[in-house]
C-alpha cells in the first residue's frame, strides 16, 4: 500500500495511491486522522481501515499535491559513510561504528518542493538515499524483529551544504538547512516493496545520470541501523531515517560539481518511487523574531 500526504483545494489530508489516482480517506475512512503522524500512532487498525478503502474512486494526481508524507518528524536521523563506493571516494577510512547526525525537522519537504539554494553558501550537494519511517514506539529492538517496526519506505534527497558540514564533527548544521531533505512520493507499506535491501537507487542532475547503486550495498542495513539506534533512544513513530548515500556525490567530481540555480534533482528508488526538486535562490527575509 502507498500512503501519501496530499492537498487540494479541501486541504491537507492522507489518501492511499492507487494506479494513476489517490483514494481520499477523509471520505471513503473518515474515521481515521488526516495526518500521518496521528495515523501512524493509531496502529494496525488505521492500516487495515485504509486498506479496505483503498479500491473506492480515486481522485487523479495531476489534481493534488502531493506532500512530504509526514511533515514534521519527531526525529530526522542519518547515517553516514554507509556505501562502500561513497567511502571510497569521500577518501575516509570504512567506519567501525555507525556514524550518525541529526537533521532538523524543518528540512523536510516534498517530492516536488523547491531546493533553497542558500545565500550563505555555493557548495550544494545531493544524496540519494532510502529512508524508512518508524511505526512503532521502540527501544532496545533486536535485528531479527527490526522490520516489525518499520512502517514503510520514502525516496530521500540528504541535501548538504559541504562548507557548513565539514566545520564540525556533528555535521548536522550542514544537514538541516531549510527544504534541505525532499521526502516522499508517498510512504511504501513494507509488505509492497518487498526486500528493502534489493532495489535500485539512481539519481540525474538535469537529465544526467550521478548516482546508481543498488541497497544490497549497504554496509548497515536498516534492520542494523534500528538494532543500533535503539540501544541508546527510543524511537517514535514518525521518525524518519535516512539510509545513506552511494558514490556520485557533486563534492566528489573532480572539480567538484556542486548544484547550482535551476538545476533539476530526480531521484529515483525501485518499487517505491520517484521525488523530483528544482533549485532556487534563497530569498533575503527579514529576521523571523
């Protein structure tokens, strides 16, 4: 089943995507929340409610928008250094331990939102990735029951400020620049996509192909990643991961091919989807306090 997040003149609701339309669930499961957050923590029941509404009439997508399937995380967390072809060319040493930062909510938008170009920087990058998002409040989960806590699969783009990144150890004001983490189509229930860890990852920058890989090439898989993270924190539903990046990378060309005004980032994952996120100039705002 893919869950999304879309609008319209009606507002702001969830559907669930089927062939070229989307199931409205405000009419055809009233009963269930209007966000993905509130249905996720709702659990199996708003599952098989939205399961058994998802044959009613759809409306067409070219008549919504669609939105980042959830808006605003609890967390938005990313592990780096997870491809072995990335570490390569980053020139790093392959991690004996996850290495991980934090993304600040406020990156997140969707699949086809507009990528700030910040004024503070010109070394603007993409990552490719897959993310998952959590279902299920969770700590201290063993790998073997790591998938029972996984609500489904995004497309994700870890845009990051290279500049920024790079003066610290905890990156994490470099990850998490406004609109800085495209998210969507839609969330992917697991039980569609299959195994996560065999789908093919690609991504163009205006048409040309920088990344393809495929996630059988993580070093940590998400089952890893869950058993590892929940050894510290507990995590929410909500929470997004993101899974880590293969080679291509714009700070790795030679020169380095950062993105630039107008440029056109598609990224595509097997089975799950497509995002799409054109670059413009931050806009000069008067302070915001």
């Amino acid at each position: 089943m893919k869950l999304a997040t879309f609008s319209d003149q009606a507002g702001r609701r969830l559907g669930v995507v089927n062939g070229e339309g989307i199931v409205d669930l405000a009419k055809h499961a009233p009963q269930l929340p209007t966000d993905m957050l509130s249905f996720l923590e709702a659990g199996e029941s708003a599952f098989a409610a939205a399961r058994a509404a998802a044959s009613a009439r759809p409306i067409p997508l070219s008549e919504v928008k669609l939105e980042a399937p959830i808006a605003k995380p609890g967390k938005v967390l990313g592990i780096g250094l997870n491809y072995a072809d990335h570490i390569s060319e980053s020139g790093m040493a392959r991690p004996e331990h996850q290495v991980w930062f934090n993304k600040q909510r406020n990156c997140i938008i969707g699949p086809n939102d507009r990528i700030q170009l910040p004024m503070v920087s010109s070394m603007l990058d993409y990552e490719a990735e897959l993310c998952f998002v959590i279902g299920k409040r969770c700590k201290h989960v063993p790998r073997d029951r790591a998938h029972e806590v996984i609500a489904g699969f995004c497309v994700g783009n870890d845009v990051s400020v290279r500049d920024w990144q790079l003066r610290t150890q905890t990156m994490m004001i470099g990850k998490s620049f406004d609109t800085h983490g495209p998210l969507g189509p839609w969330l992917v229930t697991p039980d569609e996509v299959g195994d996560a860890h065999k789908l093919d990852i690609k991504c163009w920058v205006n048409g040309e192909l920088r990344q393809s890989s495929n996630t059988r090439h993580l070093i940590f898989d998400c089952y890893d990643q869950v058993a590892h993270l929940t050894q510290a924190f507990t995590l929410d539903p909500g929470d997004v991961i993101f899974t880590g990046t293969p080679a291509g990378v714009g700070a790795a060309a030679k020169p380095p091919n950062y993105l630039k005004v107008d440029d056109v980032v598609r990224i595509e994952i097997a089975r799950i989807g497509m995002i799409e996120n054109r670059v413009v100039a931050e806009k000069s705002t008067r302070p915001a306090c």
